[in-house]
C-alpha cells in the first residue's frame, strides 16, 4: 500500500512525497526512489515484489514543478539532495539508501555527495554525466530526439520550451529491449510519464536545464558506495557516461549489460536492491512515525 501527503519546506515549497511504509525485518532498508524525466514520483511498482520479499521500504517524491510539488526555477542537480532529506525527515528515517533512474540518476548521485551520514549506499541507473564533461564527447551515440531536446536545453528556457511545445514522441528512443520492457513489467513507466505530462511543463522544463548547467557538486568527491548500472544499447543515454562516472568516482562499481537499453536495464533492479542491502548498516530502514 502506497500513502501519499505533503511537507511544506522552510521556502513555502510543497512536496508531494509517497511511502509504501516500515521496512520489515532485521535488515530492512528504506531506499529512496528518485524518477525520471518526465515522470512523477510514485514508488516503482514493478518492484514491489522484489522490495516486499527483501524487507525494503520505498519512500519517493514528486520533483519540483512535477505532480503536486511546487515548482523552483532554476534549482540545480544538487537541489535534490535537501529535498530528499525534507522527505526523510517528515517520514522519521535517518538512514536510507537510493536508487534514481534515467534523470533520478545524476540526483541520486547529489544524495550521496551531500548526504554522507544519511545515505548509506547508491544507485544510479542509466544516468547522465555532468555536461562538458572533460574527455567525454557529451551528445555522441544519443537518439536524434535526445540531442535536439538537450541541444534546445543549452540554448537556454526559451529555446527548450519552443522545442518541447512542437516535439513529438520518437519510438526510435527505446531499443528492441526497451520496448519489449515497456510493453510487459515496465508499461507503469507509461503512467507515470503520462501524470507527468497532464500539467505545466515546469518540471521537465526546470529538470532538462538543470543537465545542462553545473550540478552543484563534484561526483568526485562522493566516499560512499555507488553503483553505476546502465545498457550498453542505451540510445536515450549512451554507457559512454556511466564509464565516465566510473573512472571518476573513487567508491563506484560499474555494470554495464551489453544488450539492454534505458529502460530493460531496469531488469537488473533487483539484484542492485540485494547490492544496497549488502552495504547499507542494519537497521536503516527503522520504522518512522
């Protein structure tokens, strides 16, 4: 069961946040999911199973300007990490673990870059490096609609709304896989970006330029576990980026599946669930209020 409800942040902000509630068992685990673009935050359903029989607890949130969450122009990647934490706090847990997906992914590594004594291990699935990143050519092996939307996102707001008011949905994006995966466990994915696109554009708007600009923080400098899972067919973010990551971040472990793409990647989710509940400290999932 997923219950959902509101914090106002100290700024006035609102986050809509959703939990599927206390982690069970000795080593339960409270992993913070964090979406994609264009997606709104509910839990991953289609691991519900996987986290059911594993003792894990998924809390989640609608990023700013998505579902029910205020919007906050010109928030950065890094921005998430206190929103994560806001979350936490109003669902009383102190330690966590977290996975992001696609767009969650550079934000998951914010949580672990400035929330070291909370976050206890990461995973960032079919992630974007930083852009301009030195040594990676940033927009080779993408889809055409990936560069034209991220090309449009450095030329700035007005550029990228233009862009995204005349867009149309490319199938090309997803590989034979993904499609594959859209069309069986992970068709959820289709709901939650439609929730997503009912409403004002802000958030993808607000997210598309936050990948473009300085993060906020060095992956770098993150001490913490970080598993880095992506594709090696990913046409939306090619595993050119993760590798990248991965030669960066002196505490990350890099999977790159030869034939999955953006989303069949996630097929691997369970086993990087089994990965954070090998690095997270018992009792991290506590119960909160």
């Amino acid at each position: 069961m997923v219950t959902e409800a509101d914090t106002t942040l100290r700024d006035g902000r609102t986050l809509h946040f959703y939990d599927t509630g206390p982690a069970t068992g000795a080593d339960g685990l409270a992993v913070a999911w964090l979406h994609g673009t264009p997606n709104v935050g509910d839990p991953p359903e289609p691991l519900f199973e996987a986290a059911r029989k594993r003792g894990i607890r998924w809390f989640s949130y609608d990023r700013p300007g998505y579902g029910g969450s205020t919007p906050q122009p010109g928030r950065d990647i890094a921005a998430a990490a206190a929103d994560v934490a806001a979350v936490a706090d109003a669902l009383g847990i102190a330690r966590f673990a977290v996975l992001g997906h696609s767009g969650g992914g550079p934000h998951a590594l914010a949580c672990a870059a400035l929330l070291p004594d909370r976050v206890a291990a990461t995973v960032s699935g079919s992630g974007l490096a930083p852009y301009g990143a030195e040594g990676l050519d940033w927009l080779a092996g993408m889809c055409p609609t990936s560069v034209a939307e991220l090309s449009a996102s450095a030329a700035g707001r007005g550029p990228l709304e233009e862009y995204l008011a005349t867009s149309e949905f490319d199938p090309e994006m997803f590989s034979p896989a993904d499609r594959s995966a859209l069309a069986a466990e992970w068709a959820w994915l289709a709901g939650v970006a439609g929730r997503a696109l009912e409403g004002a554009p802000d958030g993808m708007i607000d997210d598309n330029l936050a990948y473009v600009a300085p993060w906020g923080f060095d992956p770098a400098g993150i001490r913490t576990p970080v598993l880095l899972l992506h594709g090696g067919r990913d046409r939306m973010v090619p595993a050119a980026h993760a590798t990248w990551l991965a030669r960066r971040m002196p505490t990350a472990e890099l999977r790159v599946l030869p034939e999955e793409g953006h989303v069949s990647v996630l097929a691997a989710a369970p086993d990087a669930l089994d990965w954070l509940l090998d690095r997270a400290p018992e009792g991290s999932g506590a119960p909160g209020r």
